[in-house]
C-alpha cells in the first residue's frame, strides 16, 4: 500500500517531463544571426533599427576605384591639320561654346602636340575651327563623365573676301549682307532658308567682314532676306584674296555742290521745282471764258506767266546739299540766297531709284543790307547754270553693281 503511494507521484512527474520535452518542440537551440538587410550599416545589429536609404546614399562616398569616372571632368583633344599637306596648323584657334546653355565660349589653340586637352563640364560642345586663310569646320561633341575625346579637322585652303559697300557718292552703306550661292542654291526669302549658305554681313563702317570660302563658282548676291539688290558671278580660287566694290545709288539722291562758296554767311538753299501744268490750266480756262482779258494780254505779248511747284530743298551748308527720296519727274532748279532767286532751266531729269550730282555755277550775289527779314524778295534774279553728273563716283560705273577690284 505503501509502495504504490510512492509510485502514483513518481508517475505524475514522469507524465509532466514528457509533455514540456515533447509538447515544446524539443530543447531550445542558439537562434542564427539573421543576415542584416540591403542598406545596413556595417556592425549594425539585427535588431537595431535600419537608417533611410535615401539619407544613406546621399552620404555615401564611392570608393577608389569604382568613383574615380564618375568624378573625373571629361577631356578633349582638338587638332588642326592642313587638307592640302596634313600638316598641323599651329595658328588654329578652336571656339567652343556649349550647346543649349547660354555661357561665355571660349578660344584655345589647337595646334596639336603644343596644346593641352581642354577640360570641360559634361554636355552638348560645339566647337569650331579657324585658321587665317582657311575655310573654318564647326564640329558637335557630346561628353559624359569621364570620357577623353580627340576632334581631328583637316582645313581647306580658303578664298577670302573683303572689301567696301558705297553709295554712289563714296558714303558707306552699312547693314545688307552678302550671301555666296553655289550651284543649285538660290537667295534665301526666309531665315530657314539661309542655312547652309555662306554670307557675310556688312558693318556700320561700310566695310565687309572679311571671309573665307571655299574654292567655287559663285552667284554673289547683296541684300537681305526676300529679293536681292544686286547679284553678280564669278570664281573664288583656293589661297585667292578678293577685293570687292558695292555700288548701289541710294533711294533717289540728289547732291548740289556749288563751285564756289560765298562769302557772306548767308542762308542758301536749293529747290527742285516741277511745272505746275494743272494750275496753268486753270488760268488758260479763264482767258478762254474771258475773251477780252485774252485779246488784252495778246496785244502786250504777254503769254500766260508759267507756274512752278516746289518738289523738295535742301538747305547748303560749306558748299553741299543733299534732298533724298526726290520723285521721279522733270525738274528745274532753282537757287534761293536771299537777297537773289535764280532758276534753271528744266533739263533735271529723275528717273526711279536714280542718285545724281548736280554742280551749280554760282551766281555773283547782290550784296545784303539790314538784317535777314529786311532783304527785299525777288522773284527772277538771273539764270543758274548748272551741270548734272549722273556717276559722279566713277565716270566708268554706269550703273550699280557688285564690282571686282
């Protein structure tokens, strides 16, 4: 009875050692070490919390090795040869100016082992080649991190052009360009149509930027965009230096330049004047409407007096007048020096577009008394002979053209 006391309790305690043992899985194990996550630090511990990534690669360097590309500025090599010979052209100069980004260019040497490769920021370069008395290359070049690029040219041996534009009387015609249209190319009417062919423009000065083009047969054209002014013909040779003479008249000048200048300070002006034939008219309608003033006026020999319309002056200054835009028309000329009016025959004529010089055989001049509103006002004081020089700037140009000098 008393053994099987002792035996119920040792029962029980072998029934609760067997459930822990079996009921739990078996004994407890040392857990592995969980591999820390993408983007923990190292020695962070599994169970610290992970920093944001974002923060994390902002503030991570790159190695040695794999960041020296990323952080190195691309280089490019610029060499300039001669097309003719190979050889390097140790005057070259390169432009570059960045694509898209408005930033100052910059002008280095390009004459091959003397220059250094230029260090540059990634992105679009334009670069372009110049050398004097060669036909300039404009090159684009794309450059990443990194990257060491070479841009060899070979230069053509160019025809430059120069020269002056003038007016017929030796003035400079500033603006206009001067375009350069090779075979098959016609003068650009709109900006787009500009692309591709050669011009050069003209400064204030009347000078023409000096150019070099290559060796061709060319239909030279001066103007603007729409319809040219003049145009001419001719072929540019390689290593050929051009000088060029525009001549155009100017919209209808007339220049008046006295022989001889008085000496009194007095005011001068010259009058272009058209004969009125509408208000002559009119007083001949009257004469036919009254037939005894007619009879009257015929008794004297006194013909209906002409009438003259002022189509333009031009006040003289040291000698020299100047009326631009004058119409086209038949025109006498007429001398107002107060005292004293004088008048031409009427032998001017005008045509469109047309610049004349018009030289004026000065009178002797009454001598003035009183001040300027005292001087008595005469209507006919004497004839003026004058002489008309339609090219007063060189008696072998006859008419405006593109010429070669």
């Amino acid at each position: 009875m008393n053994r099987s006391l002792l035996i119920l309790p040792l029962l029980l305690a072998l029934a609760v050692g067997g459930w822990f043992l079996f009921g739990t899985g078996g004994p407890a194990e040392t857990p592995l070490a969980a591999s820390p996550p993408l983007g923990a630090v190292d020695g962070a511990r599994a169970q610290d919390p992970l920093p944001n990534s974002e923060v994390l690669l902002r503030s991570t360097k790159p190695s040695a090795d794999s960041g020296r590309g990323a952080l190195k500025r691309p280089l490019l090599s610029l060499l300039a040869r001669s097309a003719t010979d190979g050889r390097e052209l140790e005057q070259a100069q390169v432009l570059i100016e960045a694509v898209g980004v408005k930033a100052s260019p910059r002008t280095i040497q390009a004459s091959g082992t003397a220059s250094k490769p230029a260090e540059l920021d990634p992105g679009s370069w334009r670069v372009t080649f110049q050398a004097e008395g060669y036909v300039s290359q404009t090159r684009e070049v794309d450059l990443s991190p990194g990257d060491e690029e070479s841009v060899e040219v070979r230069l053509v041996r160019g025809a430059r052009v120069a020269g002056r534009a003038e007016d017929r009387f030796g003035r400079p015609l500033g603006g206009g360009k001067l375009f350069f249209l090779a075979p098959g190319q016609v003068h650009p009417r709109f900006p787009r149509d500009a692309e591709g062919i050669l011009s050069t423009s003209i400064d204030r000065e009347g000078n023409i930027e000096p150019i070099s083009i290559p060796p061709e047969l060319y239909t030279i054209t001066y103007g603007n965009l729409g319809t040219p002014k003049l145009k001419t013909e001719g072929r540019l040779s390689a290593g050929e230096d051009t000088e060029l003479l525009i001549v155009l008249g100017g919209k209808s000048v007339v220049r008046f330049e006295l022989d001889r200048i008085p000496d009194e300070k007095r005011r001068i002006e010259v009058r272009l004047e058209t004969l009125d034939k509408e208000k002559l008219a009119r007083e001949q309608q009257k004469l036919l409407e009254n037939p005894a003033r007619a009879a009257k006026l015929q008794q004297k020999n006194k013909p209906p007096k002409e009438r003259w319309r002022a189509q333009g002056h031009a006040r003289i200054e040291s000698g020299v007048g100047e009326l631009h835009r004058a119409r086209p028309g038949v025109y006498r000329v007429t001398l107002l020096a107060r005292p004293g009016e004088y008048s031409s025959e009427p032998i001017l004529v005008l045509k469109e577009d047309e610049s004349v010089l018009v030289r004026i055989q000065t009178p002797p001049l009454p001598e003035r008394e009183g001040n300027r509103k005292g001087d008595p006002k005469l209507p006919k004081a004497g004839p003026l002979n004058i002489s008309i020089i339609r090219n007063p700037r060189d008696p072998e140009q006859r008419d405006d053209g593109i010429y070669w000098r």
